[in-house]
C-alpha cells in the first residue's frame, strides 16, 4: 500500500519555522486540553497555586529542538521545574506551550504550538514541580 502526504523532512521544515526565533511559555490546567482546539492561550481551567503565577512559566527548545525518527517529526522542549509548588486537591492535567515572542514589530500572539494532558495527573505538595515529559504531541506520524 502506497501512502500520500508531506514528507518528514516537509514537516521538520515546517516545525523549523513555527519555532525559530520564538520564546515560549507553559502554562499548566486542571484540565486536559485537546490540542485540536486550543488555539492561544486562555486562563479557563488555569492551574491557580503556591509558586504558580497565571500565564505559566518560560520553556525552552531542547538542545536538539526538532527531532526525525521512525515515529515521526517532533518538537522538543526543555523539562521545567518549580519549586515549592503546591498543587492542593486538585492536581494538573494538561499544558499548553504557547508563543511570547516580543518582536519589537508585531504583537504577542499567545498561539499555542503543542497542548496536551499528562497520561498521570501531576500533583506536589511544597515540592519540586517537575515535567520530566518529553514533548511528543506535535509530532505527525508519517
């Protein structure tokens, strides 16, 4: 069966563009989000807590930020920490990394470039928040 679509390297290209340049954010809810329909960020269901400010926190590209294999194309990001965070009762459930790039020329747009859940609700009690996660979800299986 012969399969039709964009090449990986179409979609490296792609994802090379979409994150060059940029600075990002991940802001973290007590929700999943589906990443189908989270189109900039937005404070519904936002994580509210100790050492959490609303808006989330500065993430940054992997060392090797756009990565080909047999799976497919994906964009990764650097593991955040937080210290001293208190989750309460009720823990966090999904993310949203999303653009802050202040170009001096046009203004922030707030897009979300990957969003998602965590398989396993991630919860603290004043301790060290941590997404040791690798951000897979932008990938496309080719």
């Amino acid at each position: 069966m012969a399969y039709t679509g964009l090449t990986k390297s179409t979609f490296a290209e792609l994802f090379t563009t979409l994150i060059t340049g940029k600075t990002f954010k991940i802001a973290f809810y007590t929700e999943e989000l589906d990443a189908s329909t989270s189109g900039v960020y937005d404070t519904t269901n936002e994580f509210v807590g100790a050492n959490y400010t609303a808006g989330g926190v500065a993430i940054a590209l992997a060392a090797t930020p756009i990565v080909q294999n047999a799976d497919g194309v994906f964009i990764h990001f650097s593991n955040v920490t937080i210290a001293n965070m208190t989750t309460g009762a009720t823990p966090i459930k999904g993310f949203a990394i999303y653009d802050v790039t202040d170009d001096g020329v046009n203004p922030i747009s707030n897009k979300v470039v990957v969003s998602g859940r965590f398989k396993i609700p991630q919860a603290s009690t004043n301790g060290t928040f941590s997404t040791s996660i690798t951000y897979q979800m932008a990938g496309v299986n080719l």
